[in-house]
C-alpha cells in the first residue's frame, strides 16, 4: 500500500495489529537454480521492487539492458565484480565489490550490465528496482557486456 498519507499508514498498521499470530512467519517464493537464487522481498506500485539473489562462486547474471528502469545493485555479502557497458560502445566500466565493506552501484538505462561472484563463497545481492517486474512488459534485452 501507498503509506505516503498518514491516515492509509495509520490504517494500514491498525489492520496489521489484527493480523493473527498464526499468519507468520510468511515464506517467500524462491525461484532456484544453477546459478543460486533469487527472491522477491517487497514490491510497491509507488517505490518499485525490492529483491535478492544468491549466487554461487564463478557464476555471471544479467548481461542485459533496460531502456526506462532504475536499478541498484547492492552487495552485502562476498566478492563480485559488476561490469557495465553503454550500448553501442566498447568501453567496459568495472567495479569490483566485497560484502565486508556493504556498498551499492546503480545501472544507467542503455547500459548492458552484469555481475560476477569472483569470491570462493556465496554472493548475496540486495536489489532496487523502480517499477515492479511486469512479464508483459519486462524492459530487459539480453546483450553481454
């Protein structure tokens, strides 16, 4: 729900505070395989998705573009290297982050974009994304950086 207005905030959690104990712990869908995993946390009309993805040691995801999409990669645990190209150039920018030290990188729209577990242990990968992921209308064209 939008909680921008204090009243739908204030409702929201007054229904909340009648939610049945039984109703939790609630389990996420987890979407499994060889790479790792990856996993929907929340998603709002107003402010996007938000996600994230296990992903095992030498394995590459993405290497795609998106012509309107926000995006943010954020690594909070092991090593991974991001690498970005804009569409219709060579030039391969590359960051290299470590979940010891938490930090983010956004992907420009036109910019072909991956990430690598480069550690010897899982990646975690925390993701924002402006708008829900819609399969009608997904954004995403496949080009390797």
């Amino acid at each position: 729900p939008n909680l921008e207005d204090p009243f739908e905030r204030d409702l929201f959690n007054t229904f909340r505070c009648y939610i049945s104990p039984e109703h939790y712990p609630v389990k996420y869908t987890q979407h499994t395989d060889n790479r790792g995993s990856f996993v929907e946390i929340a998603r709002a009309q107003t402010s996007g998705q938000f996600s994230f993805s296990t992903t095992v040691p030498g394995i590459t995801r993405g290497n795609h573009f998106h012509t309107r999409k926000a995006e943010r990669f954020a690594v909070i645990k092991g090593k991974a290297l991001i690498e970005l190209r804009k569409i219709g150039t060579q030039e391969v920018i590359s960051y290299e982050l470590d979940g010891t030290e938490p930090a983010y990188v956004d992907m420009p729209i036109w910019y072909t974009h991956n990430i690598k577990n480069v550690g010897d242990e899982e990646l975690i990968t925390l993701f924002w994304i402006n708008e829900p992921y819609d399969p009608a209308d997904p954004d995403t064209y496949f080009e390797d950086v």
